[in-house]
C-alpha cells in the first residue's frame, strides 16, 4: 500500500523520528493551516510515540485562544497569521504538555482565498520553542506555491526541518 503522504514528507519525518528519539525529545504540535499534516507525517513512522506526544490542530481564532491560550489582543493586533501568534500558539501548547521538549506552530494563508497586499496566499508562520531555552525560533516564510496543497505541504516540510534537534 502506497504512503499517505508524499516520500519527501515521509522520509523526512522519518529523520525527525529517529533523531528526537535518539535525543530523548518529545514533541507537541500547534497547528492551523497545516490542519495536522505534521502529526500526520510524523505518525506515519513506526514508532513515532516514542516521539510525538500531542499535537493540536487550532484552524479557528477561537480554537487558538480556547485550546492553547492565545489571547484575542494578540490575534486581533497582529492576526492569526504573525510571528506574536505562533509564538502564542507554542507558548501554550508547550505549557499543556508538561512532558513534551519542542514545540512547533504553523499558522498560514493557504489559499486560494484569504491573502492580503500584506500576507499573500503562501505566506506561513512558523515558531519553535524549546522547553529551557531561551532562544524561540520564529520564521516568516512566503511560499512560491501558491495552491492550497502546495502551500500545505511546503508548510509541512519547513515544520518537519524545525523539529530536527
């Protein structure tokens, strides 16, 4: 039977596996216009529970501010799609999941609706935050691709990239 996703998506996720197990990570995922690719990529690896605790898929405003704290100042200030709400966004998942290391949040504009002059369709938002360590990382990315698909799974591979140690 083929992979559900793509093998770039599957290998990579594979390495991602492999290399927070052997670093005796865990991973929480916060994600919006990814709509749990990157749980999904990440449990097509035999094994990945050794790795992946939770992941939360927050597509609405309400679900970012409900399930992981993001507050409505922030998303009403600088959008769903900002550096100040990924940050939010890992800041909570990686507060709900005491056993988990890394955070990743992707928040985007997938297309084909929804862009902007300021955030076009394939502008996506990741953040990455590391449980005692006080550098996040923050990542504003504008995807040549532009369908919805493309923009997803370019969105899943920067995301993959990020959980790498």
């Amino acid at each position: 039977m083929p992979d559900v996703l793509p093998a770039e998506i599957v290998e990579l996720a594979a390495r991602v596996v492999e290399e927070n197990r052997a670093a005796g990570r865990r991973i929480v995922l916060a994600e919006s216009c990814t709509g749990g690719l990157v749980a999904a990529a990440l449990t097509e690896v035999p094994g990945s529970s050794a790795v992946l605790d939770r992941g939360y898929v927050t597509y609405s405003n309400k679900a970012k501010h409900d399930c992981l704290g993001v507050s409505d100042d922030i998303i009403e200030t600088f959008g769903a799609v900002s550096v100040a709400c990924v940050y939010a966004m890992a800041q909570g998942a990686l507060a709900r999941c005491p056993d988990a290391d890394v955070a990743v949040a992707i928040s985007g504009v997938a297309g084909p609706d929804g862009g902007t002059e300021e955030k076009p369709v394939g502008t996506v938002v990741f953040a990455r935050l590391v449980r005692g360590e006080d550098k996040p990382t923050a990542e504003n990315r504008v995807f040549a691709e532009t369908t919805r698909s493309g923009v997803r799974l370019q969105a899943t591979l920067c995301a993959l990239e990020l959980l790498l140690p």
